[in-house]
C-alpha cells in the first residue's frame, strides 16, 4: 500500500499569490488523513494536485517511488494514468449515463469484459446500499444516493489511493453520520490510503488517523487527532480545531508593558508558579476544561466568576462568565444550577501557553507540563 | 505519529524553478493536454477566418487595384487614399456613398418606428392585457420573423408592381389602376415591407421585459396617489427603455446590411442604399470602392452593437426582479377587448396572410389574382412559353432542385460546423487551461455579430476571391459559401456552446479523466453525448436561419452555386415574377415549417435565437 509524498510542493494561479505556499506532507501508506481548514486555504488545490487535475508551480509528488509530478525534473503522470479515486464536492454523476453505466465506466476504460465489469459494478454498488437503484439516471436520485453513486465509481476501480472533497458536506446529518461510519468501514476493508478534505473539525476528529491543518496555503500542524486536540502547534490550530473553540487571551495588554490585574496576569502567574518564569504571550484555556464550582484539592488555578448567561443545549450547558477582566465560556455536561448574576467558583487544570510568534511553548494538564 | 509543528519562519513559497525547467514540465504536461492544441488550433481557425478578411478588406480599401493605376496616378498595390476620396469627395461620392447614405438612414428610422410602433402596441396587448386569444395572437404575431425578409417585397411588388419594370405588372395595375411609382417603389414600400418583417423581433424584446416588469411596481406608485398616465411615464417607460433601445438598436443594425428588399423595391427607381451599392461595386468590379463602402458598413455596425453594450450595461441597474404577481394581473379593456382583437388579427393579417396570399394567387393565376386564369403552369408545366432563362414550372427542370440541394449542402455542412464549432470554442473557454486563448475566442468569435452579413461577405471576397499563398481562389466553390454563413452564424452558436460548456463545468470530464479515460474517450463518451441537445439546436438555428439567408450570399454565388434565395433574386432580376414568388414560397413553407417543428421539439424559443 502507497504513502503520498508531497515536498516543496507550491501552486500559483497567476498573480502573486499562492493557493498552496511550500508543502511538505507525507500520507503514510493506509492512512485516512483529513485535510482541514478553513474556507480557501488550498485543501482542493492539494488535492487536485494529487490527482494531477491541477499543476504544482513547483515541487515533487509522489506515491511511493513513482514520480507523479516533478517541475525541477519535468516529470508528469496525467491523471488518467494515476489509477486514484476521486469524490468530486458535487459528487460530478454523468447524467447521460445510468447509475450503472456510471460506476462500469472506470472499467470500461481498463478493459474490463462485461460480464466481470458488470459483476464488479454490482458489488461497489451493493456496498454503498444502493443497488436498487441501479437502472436509474443521476437526477432521479436523491443526494445522498448520487453521493453513495460517486463513491461506488470511486471504489468499483478498487483503486488504492482515494481522494475526496468534502463528500459529506451535502447530506443531513442523518445521513452524514451513517456515510462516515460507512467511509471508516471502507478505510478498514480495502486498507487503501485516503485523503479527506473537510473544513469541519469535528469529522476529521471522529474519522481520521491522521489531521493535516492548512490555513492560507500553509501547514499549520500535522498530527493524530487527539494529539491535535491536546498539543496544538500554535494558535490557529488551537482556535479551529475544537468546538466551540478555545478562548485565547493576549497578556500583553495593547498598550504594551505587563498587566499585573486581569485574567490573563492571573493565568500567567499560576502557569509560572508550576514551571518557573516562561513570559507567555497568549494563554488559551478550552471551554470545557474550564470548571464550575470548588476544585476538588486546591489545585489548579481558581477564581471567581459572574454568571452572565446559561444556555442550555441538550446534553450540554454553555455558561457566559465573567472573570475578572474578561468573557469566558465554560462548557457543563451536568446541569448547571445558576442564574445569571450568581457569584460561582471556577477552575481548571489545562492551559495551553504561547509565545509572540503565536507558537506553543507548552500545555499544562493537572500535574503534567508538556512541551 | 511524530508531531510535525511549523517551522520557526513561516514558509514563504520556495523561488519558481528556473524558466527551462518550467517550460520542459509545461511541455510535458501539453502534450496529455490536446485542449492546449485545441485552443491553438481555434485560434489559428478563427484568427484566418474571422480577422483576415476584416483586414483584407480594410487593406483592399487603401490599396491601388489592378486596373485602377491610370485613374489613381499611382502603382497598382501602392496604398492610396483614392478610393476613400472617390466615395466620399468625387464628383460621384453623391450617387456613390452620400445618397446611399441618407436613403438607409431614412429606411433605418422609418423601419424602427413602424416596428416599434406595431410590435409595441402588439407586445403591450399580448402581455398585459386580456384581449382574446393573447396565447394565440403572442405566436402568431411573431411568424413574419419565420419568413425571408424579403419575402413581403414580392408580395408587395405583386400588388402594387408598374410597368416601369420589366415583366408582369402587379394586381392593381392590371385591374386598370395606375400605381405612381412612389407606391411601387422606393422609401415608403421599403419601410413598410421591412417593418412588417422587424416588428416582431420588437415585440419579443419589448414582450420579455414587459413580462419581467412587477406589477407591484406600478401598483406601489398608485397607491402613493399617481394617476394611470403618470404610472406609466415616471414608472414603465423608464423601466421600458433598455428593451426599447436594445431593439431599436438592433433593428437599425439589421437594416443596415439586409440587401432583398431594397434591392426588389429600391432598384427599379433607382434609390440606392449602402447594401445593394456595395452589390453594385462588387458586381461592376470596382473592388477599391466596395472595401471603402464595406468598411463603412463594418463601421456603423460595431457602433450600433457598442451602443448596445454600452447602453446595456448602464441599465442593467434597473433591472428588477419580477415578483410573483407579475402575470396575473391584466389590464381588463373592457369593451375594447374585441377591437384590440380586431387590431391584433389585422396585424397577422397584413403581416403574414396577405402576402402569403397575394404570393400564392400569384403563382397560380395568368392574370394577376384573377381566379378565372387559374393555372398551375407557374408550379408544374413542362414549358412555359416566354419564360426563356427557366422555361417551366419551379417543380420542372433542375435548377430548382439543384438550388434546394446546394442550399441544404451548404447550409446543413456550414450549420455543422458552425455547431461543433461552437461548442469546441465553448470547451476550450471553459477548460480555461490558458486565459489568453480563452479571451481571444471569447472576442474574435463574436466579432461577426458586429458585422453586417454582406459587409462580411464583401470582405471574405477580398480575402478569398485570389489564390494567396498554398489557399487557391475560393471565388464561386461552394466551399466558401459554407465558410462564409459558417463564420457569420458562429456567435450565436458559440456563444451558446460557452453556456452550455459553462453550465456542465469542468468536473464531469474531470471525473471521466480520473477513471482513466484518454482525451478521445472523454470527448465520445461524456461531452458530446451530453452536449446532444445543445448541439442539435445549435445546427437547428442556423440552418433555418440560413435557409433564408440572402445579403450574405448574394455576392458569392455563381451560375453553378445557386442557392433557393439567390435563384429567386435571379428570377426577379429576369422579370419572371410568378417564378420568383414561388421560389420565395418554397423557403417560406421550409424555413416556417422547421421553425414550428424545433419549438415544438426543443421546447427552445425563438427569442432565444434572435439577436443573441
Ligand atoms: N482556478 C483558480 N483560479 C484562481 N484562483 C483559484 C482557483 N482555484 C482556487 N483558487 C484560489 O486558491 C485558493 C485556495 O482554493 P481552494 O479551492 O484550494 O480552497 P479550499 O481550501 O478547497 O476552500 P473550500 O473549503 O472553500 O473548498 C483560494 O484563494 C482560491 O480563491
Ligand atoms: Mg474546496
């Protein structure tokens, strides 16, 4: 099984500016890694490289040692010979075709003879659960059937590198959580390598082995999800992976010099009291790490906060505090009992602290410090 | 999984590998890439056909002709301003340009008002009104614009015809009524003929943007207390005026180059227009002077699609959405619901059953519309005595047939190409692999709208009519027929082609390429078959479009190349005026009946294939 390898990869659509700026970036071979960012930070571009739809202006793509694209050696493989899969965002169903014509045509291109093509195309299309609707046309399908249709195109090549673009983006909730188990099922049977692009946090946490975190151009982070979520490379990271997203607050006031009063001078102290003098420029503390009520053994940092708001969620309770100087969120799973106006305790364990540059110098966690 | 955090620095994009390395990846990447050759292709294609003659022609106006060295003074090819001095400085420049001149002009306004005055009046009722039958009357009312444009100037002429022209006389002169010649001919019967064709191209544009116009507009500003008069001065006129415009606009533009009516109506009297004087140059071989005319015409018609544009595009803030009331509500005329009906019926009347007709009794009666001399002679007869260049009925023979032939040759092949054309042009925008080719298709296939057909035409023999280079003279092949009506109907097609490629996008080939399939198998199996449709309307619209087509072609056929429309002006130019009309018929029944059948079929609307 393949592993990706992009390296110094760049892409420019004319003009000055880059779609993707210099990426490094390894899919080890059977990873299901979620490319994630926000809206226009080059997650398709990557992705259209890998399939060769788009030219890197400079750098090396490869799977495994097969050079698929090099501009300093002049290198291309056209995406016809690159034998991936690819889910398009709108799922791209031909619509002269039939549903079965569909997922037969990547066959039909390798020379398949019909009766195993037709066999083949059966299966994909019985393992996406839509083998119903087999005679039908694109547009007589509801979208989550054309979605299940371009995944089974995808699958029924058996093709060891799968890309797709926010597949899921389109379908209910219903249907998206039952497409991701059904995508995870898939990862695990065929064992291929797949890229995901999403700009949803949450499914890459659920799905992937491994999140890659772009933002304009850039990788920010890569790593395994819950290591993503504990040890964020820097503060981009630490605000968009996580919902709702991590409250960072600046210590150096705008006005320059320290404060020595407010929520952030108190954070400070209290991480400098466990590991000595670190100068933080920022603090970031997760909404549901922050704690209501008395810590159980003083340790920890405290203080106390005014109830602004609750606002309850289901299985969840989302409380607006002030503290000290500062708004902050905490996230309950008990109910919360408290008015807004109410003077309450709260605490954590977890911090997270970073430098001028935005980078992380280091995370606290109960008696753990790290780096 | 190591933790791979950023770099201390933040990565700026790495410098471009150097120029070589780039252009030998670049290469590599084309030669997987045929759309990169496509679009040069295309490029070449269009530059040679579109541009080139364009040029020629522009170069042909300021260059010394063979044969005119002694009147210029100067070397035949040196560049020259005699000709440009000659039409409009010289003793002639009144007969040849200055009159011409201020008689299209004077046809321009007089055809605009007469549309607007019917086609408005018509849009207001079909739309905003509950005259009876508005279903019926909206369709109708719109077949003039299924007819050659010339066919109500043989209807006319079978009317009101003297005998200062040759052959038959018309209706009334036979019945012993002398028709003056300014009933016969010249500017007043040009006007109503043409107007009685154009009318309906207003109450498309005028009917369309009635329809998109929201009642609650105008009833917002009756509710504020204005009076009817004022609603629709202060409200609908304004709202109006970028449909008026762009029909006037367009009409004016038409006028300009339509060369059959003028030339049956206008000759006889001698009253000359740009058009037929530039047919006149051309046919007296005096090439200098029909580049300068030609390029006058080119002129006026890029200013008149400008100030479209231009105008267009200031409106297009006034544009408004309809709301949902926006049809329901008709004005009620109460008891002027059936004269209103009356007025529609004598439209379509005048419009369409009165020249049919008067055609028609034409072909089948000696004297004129006199039923007792009924004769099928005109359709059918073996011989017919005195006719001596056509010397039987229109069915007989083979000129008939063999100009129903070439014209479904040629205008079937140029449709054709015209269609596959367009939406390879349409693909190679969309793709966009290369902006600048992309743009330029864009532009240059579009450069024939702002050209006059026959002004286009003029050019293509000057490009065409001598062997240049490895491309022997094309003058009188049939090959440049169908290159000519292919590249004057190529905006429309390739404009549609680009909203048709637009509309697929790029992800159904795309999806096609990453399951494996080459460019030859992406192209068969996924474009095209989806294109299907577009690419049966776009060989439809030209090809009735073409069928009747007469300025474009005048000046390029010969005795062997006849086309329907040209042999009838051949018919009328010999005087032999049943033949000719039935001739025009025959176009009519076609050009109607595939009209009918393609809506019907497509469900596509005739407005859509009207001035783009
Ligand atoms: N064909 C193109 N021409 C020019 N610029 C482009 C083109 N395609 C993308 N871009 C630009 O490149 C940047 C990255 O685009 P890309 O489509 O990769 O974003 P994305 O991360 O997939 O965003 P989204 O989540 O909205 O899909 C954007 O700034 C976009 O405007
Ligand atoms: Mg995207």
């Amino acid at each position: 099984m393949p592993n990706i390898t992009l390296s110094g990869v760049a892409k420019s659509y004319g003009g000055g500016d880059y779609a993707v700026k210099n990426l490094d970036l390894t899919v080890p071979d059977g990873a299901f890694m979620c490319l994630l960012g926000p809206s226009g930070c080059g997650k398709t571009t990557t992705l259209r490289m890998i399939a060769g739809l788009e030219q890197p202006t400079s750098g090396t793509i490869a799977v495994d040692d097969r050079i698929l694209d090099s501009v300093e050696r002049g290198l291309y493989v056209p995406p016809e010979k690159r034998g991936m899969g690819l889910v398009f965002q709108n799922y791209a169903l031909w619509p002269h075709l039939s549903v079965r014509e569909n997922v037969e045509f990547g066959l039909r291109m390798r020379k398949v003879p019909a009766p195993e093509r037709r066999a083949k195309a059966e299966a994909a299309l019985r393992m996406v659960h839509v083998d119903a609707a087999m005679d039908r046309y694109p547009s007589q399908l509801s979208g989550g059937q054309q979605q299940r249709v371009a995944l089974a195109r995808m699958l029924a090549i058996n093709p060891s590198v799968l890309l797709l673009d926010e597949p899921l983006s389109n379908l209910d909730a219903r249907l998206r959580l039952e497409m991701r188990a059904e995508l995870k099922r898939i990862h695990e049977e065929s064992g291929a390598t797949i890229v995901f692009v999403t700009h949803d946090q949450l499914e890459a946490l659920t799905m992937a082995t491994d999140i890659a975190v772009m933002n304009e151009g850039e990788l920010q982070q890569l790593a395994a999800p819950m290591e993503m979520y504990a040890r964020p490379a820097n503060r981009f990271v630490a605000e968009f992976v996580g919902s709702p997203p991590m409250a960072i607050i600046d210590v150096v006031p705008p006005g320059g010099g320290r404060a020595s009063t407010g929520l952030a001078a108190s954070l400070t102290r209290f991480a400098e009291s466990r590991v000595g003098p670190c100068a933080p420029a920022a603090v970031g503390v997760r909404p549901e790490a922050l704690r209501l009520g008395t810590p159980p053994s003083g340790a920890g940092w405290r203080e106390e906060a005014v109830v602004e708001a609750v606002l309850p969620a289901g299985s969840s309770w989302t409380v607006r505090l002030r503290v000290l100087d500062t708004e902050l969120y905490a996230v309950s799973y008990t109910p919360v009992d408290a008015a807004p106006g109410d003077v309450l305790d709260c605490w954590t364990e977890q911090m997270h602290l970073f430098d001028a540059d935005g980078i992380r110098i280091f995370s606290l966690d109960g008696a753990e410090v790290r780096a | 999984m190591a933790v791979a955090t950023k770099a201390e620095t933040p990565p700026s994009p790495p410098p471009p590998p150097p120029r070589l390395r780039r252009l030998v990846y670049r290469l590599r990447v084309l030669r997987h890439e045929p759309t990169a050759a496509l679009g040069l292709i295309l490029v070449v294609l269009l530059a040679y056909l579109v541009v080139a003659p364009l040029v020629a022609v522009l170069s042909d106006a300021f260059r010394v002709q063979y044969g005119d060295d002694v009147h210029a003074g100067q070397q035949a090819g040196e560049w020259t301003g005699y000709y440009l001095w000659r039409v409009l400085r010289s003793q002639i420049s009144g007969l040849l340009f200055w009159e011409p001149l201020l008689n299209t002009l004077v046809i321009a306004v007089g055809t605009t008002l007469f549309a607007l005055v019917i086609g408005g009046g018509m849009a207001w009722l079909v739309t905003r009104t509950n005259v009876p039958g508005r279903k019926w009357l909206a369709g109708a009312l719109v077949v003039p614009y299924m007819l050659p444009s010339w066919t109500f100037s043989l209807a006319w002429l079978s009317l009101f015809k003297n005998e200062r022209a040759g052959g038959q006389v018309g209706f009334l002169q036979a019945q012993g009524i002398r028709t003056p010649d300014w009933l016969a001919y010249g500017a007043m019967p040009i006007i109503i003929t043409l107007g009685l064709h154009y009318y309906p191209f207003v109450l498309l544009l005028v009917g369309n943007a009635l329809r998109r116009i929201d009642v609650q507009l105008e009833d917002s500003a009756r509710i504020l207390g204005a009076p009817r008069r004022t609603v629709v001065r202060r409200i609908v006129v304004p709202l109006m005026l970028p449909a008026l415009s762009s029909a006037v606009l367009l009409v004016v533009g038409r006028v300009l180059g339509t060369f059959g009516t003028p030339y049956v109506l206008g000759l006889p009297a001698d009253y000359r227009v740009l058009s037929t004087g530039l047919f006149q140059s051309i046919r007296d071989r005096s090439t200098g002077v029909a580049s300068v005319l030609a390029t006058v015409i080119v002129i006026i018609g890029v200013l008149i699609v400008f100030t479209d544009m231009r105008l267009m595009r200031e409106h297009r803030r006034f544009v408004t959405v309809g709301g949902k009331g926006a049809m329901d509500r008709l004005g009620d005329l109460r008891r002027w619901r059936w004269p209103a009906f009356a007025l529609g019926l004598l439209a379509f009347g005048v419009s369409v059953l009165v020249p049919i007709l008067t055609l028609l009794l034409s072909t089948v009666t000696r004297t004129p519309m006199d039923l007792k001399t009924f004769t099928l002679d005109y359709w059918f007869a073996e011989r017919l005595p005195g006719a001596v260049g056509f010397p039987h009925g229109v069915f007989r023979g083979a000129e008939m047939w063999e100009a129903a032939w070439n014209s479904l040759r040629v205008v079937g092949l140029a449709s054709l190409i015209c269609a596959v054309v367009g939406l390879l042009v349409g693909y190679v925008v969309v793709r966009g692999t290369a902006p600048k080719v992309a743009a330029f298709l864009r532009q240059v296939s579009f450069l024939p709208y702002l050209v006059p057909g026959i002004a286009f035409a003029a050019a293509s023999l000057s490009l065409f009519a001598v062997a240049r280079g490895p491309i022997p003279a094309l003058y009188g092949t049939t090959f440049l027929l169908i290159l000519v009506m292919a590249v004057t109907h190529l905006p429309y097609s390739s404009r549609s082609g680009i909203a048709a490629m637009t509309q697929l996008g790029v992800e159904p080939e795309e999806a096609a390429q990453i399951a494996g399939a080459s460019w030859w198998q992406r192209m068969r199996r996924i474009i095209f078959p989806i294109q299907k449709g577009a690419l049966v309307t776009g060989v439809v619209l030209p090809f009735i479009s073409g069928l009747k087509e007469l300025s474009i072609v005048i000046m390029l056929t010969t005795t062997g190349t006849q086309l329907l429309t040209t042999l009838s002006i051949g018919l009328v130019d010999y005087g032999y005026t049943q033949l000719a009309n039935a001739v025009v018929l025959v176009i009519a029944l076609v050009s109607f009946t595939m009209t009918y059948l393609t809506q019907r079929l497509t469900k596509s609307s005739l407005a859509s294939g009207i001035g783009g």
